[in-house]
C-alpha cells in the first residue's frame, strides 16, 4: 500500500498508518505483546478480513497490490471504482484469482 502525502478533507489517509490499527478487525480487539510489528495474519472466518481490507482500500491514494484466493467483493469493487474516479491518481489493483 501507497500513501499520500496530501490529505483530501473529509476524506482518511493511511498518511500515519500502522499496523495497530487494524487490531479492532481481530476477534479479540487487539493484537498479543509478541506480535511482529512487520505483519499481521487474518484468518476468514475468524477476524473482520472484509473489514481489514475496506479499512485500506478507503483510504490508499496511489496503487494496490494483492493477491487473494478467490476474490469475489462487491463491496471493494465499489471503492476500487470510486476511488479511481476520485482521484488524479491511478488506483492500480492486481487481483490474482485463482479458481476455487
């Protein structure tokens, strides 16, 4: 993920990210004391993964690089759309489907 150094009012930026704040997206609220402040693991079915990746998508402003088993989002499409038409930049995302 890419962020932007300006900042769209009203709009969230991932300007001052980190990894902590993905914590609300766990089943417990929160990531352990030994966890690696390089990664986080989400596991479907388990953790908020849709809302992990809505909390990025809604606000990366440069380009998107993934890849995802079985990627079949609405919902993510929409911003992906959106926020191509929104901004001056190009929102680039590579979705590697794989059939499942």
């Amino acid at each position: 993920m890419s962020t932007d150094t300006t900042t769209t009012p009203g709009h969230p930026t991932l300007q001052h990210f980190t990894l902590d704040d993905l914590a609300a997206y766990t089943a417990e609220q929160a990531f352990g004391p030994t966890a690696s402040p390089d990664f986080r693991v989400f596991y479907v079915g388990r953790d908020d993964v849709h809302g992990v990746l809505m909390h990025l998508f809604t606000r990366v402003s440069l380009s998107v690089k993934m890849n995802m088993f079985g990627y079949d989002d609405d919902d993510l499409n929409k911003v992906s759309s959106t926020s191509i038409r929104r901004s001056s930049k190009d929102l680039a995302t590579a979705h590697a489907l794989v059939p499942g």
